[in-house]
C-alpha cells in the first residue's frame, strides 16, 4: 500500500521551493554587481533628460535587477559648466572601484585602470544588468575619452539633442541608431 503522507511531504516541498525561485528576479546577477551597461535605452536619443535622467535610468535598471538601493548608480558622463552650475567629470562621479559585472567578474580595479588599457572591458564582460552580452556594436553614450572633458559642443550637454548626422539631423534614437549605436549607458555603483 502507497503511503500518501511519504508522497506528499516532498511534492510540497518542491513546490514551495519553485514559488520561492519565482519569486526572485529572473536575472543571473550578482549580488556585488557594480558595473553594467544598460540593457536598453532611455528612448529619446541623445536627450536624456540630463545627467540625473540618465542616472535615474542606471537606478531603475539596477533595482529592477535586484542590486539597486542601497547603491547609488551613476551613468558615466560628463558636462560642461554651464549656466552657474560647475563642470562635472564622469571619472569623479563613478566612485573608487572596484567594479563587478553581474557575473562577478572585475572589469576595473579603480578610476586609473578603469582609464588605462590594461582593463578587464570586452565584449564578453560588458556585460548588461541582466548578465547579458550586448549586441549593438558601439551601443554606449558617455565622455569616454581618457583626456578628460570635451570642449566640443556635442559633449557640452546632455540635456537636449543637437545636430549630429542621421536622418533626423540630430541625436535622435533613429539618428543614434545610424552610427550603430542605440544610446546605451555604461552605469557604475558610486558607493
């Protein structure tokens, strides 16, 4: 005779372990994720709404993966002093490092190997907040040169789009799109 008490016992047990995994977010991060590109764009091409919308991108994007607060998340851009407001460095907002993506792996150690040619950012560890590879070629927004800031007046302001190249004639997400890009964010924990 089949006792039923036996067979019970362990089917709830697995399903309550199956309602506990889908309760977690759905993606393979880490818990020490403090790097990742954005998964997907703010959609407004070149106008992110300024640095903070693009910050506010990076912190949604971080929570809605499960390693948001208590991490604060900067975009790594940089703008020109403008209007009273002084000039504002992407390497003096992103924090000390080291940087994690969300498989764990290090991409940086600090702000000078971050800079230097001897980093850990390919293709293979840039990764998403999702742990995804990214795919769009040369995806990212950002002041990446290591020289410092611009003085160019497309690196001057994120706060609207200005004239560029594209069919639209500007940095819309269409005329992003032409120089394969998608308007992607590198995002770094800042604490």
């Amino acid at each position: 005779m089949i006792n039923i008490t036996r067979m019970i016992g362990p089917a709830c047990a697995v399903l309550a372990a199956v309602s506990l995994l889908a309760t977690q977010p759905a993606y393979a991060q880490s818990a020490d994720t403090s790097f990742f590109v954005t998964s997907n764009s703010i959609g407004n091409g070149g106008n992110l709404g300024g640095i903070a919308g693009a910050d506010n991108q990076c912190q949604t994007l971080a929570q809605a993966a499960g390693f948001g607060a208590p991490k604060t998340w900067h975009a790594y851009l940089s703008t020109q002093a403008a209007d009273g407001a002084p000039a504002v460095n992407a390497r003096d907002r992103i924090g000390k490092g080291p940087w994690k993506n969300a498989k764990g792996i290090v991409v940086a150690k600090d702000v000078a190997d971050l800079h230097s040619a001897s980093n850990n950012l390919t293709k293979q560890t840039s990764l998403s907040e999702k742990g995804d590879v990214i795919n769009q070629g040369s995806a990212m927004l950002g002041h990446i040169d290591r020289n410092g800031l611009g003085d160019d007046d497309a690196s001057k302001s994120w706060n609207s789009s200005h004239p560029s190249r594209g069919p639209d004639g500007g940095c819309s997400q269409a005329d992003l799109k032409t120089t394969g890009g998608d308007g992607l964010l590198y995002c770094f924990a800042a604490n």
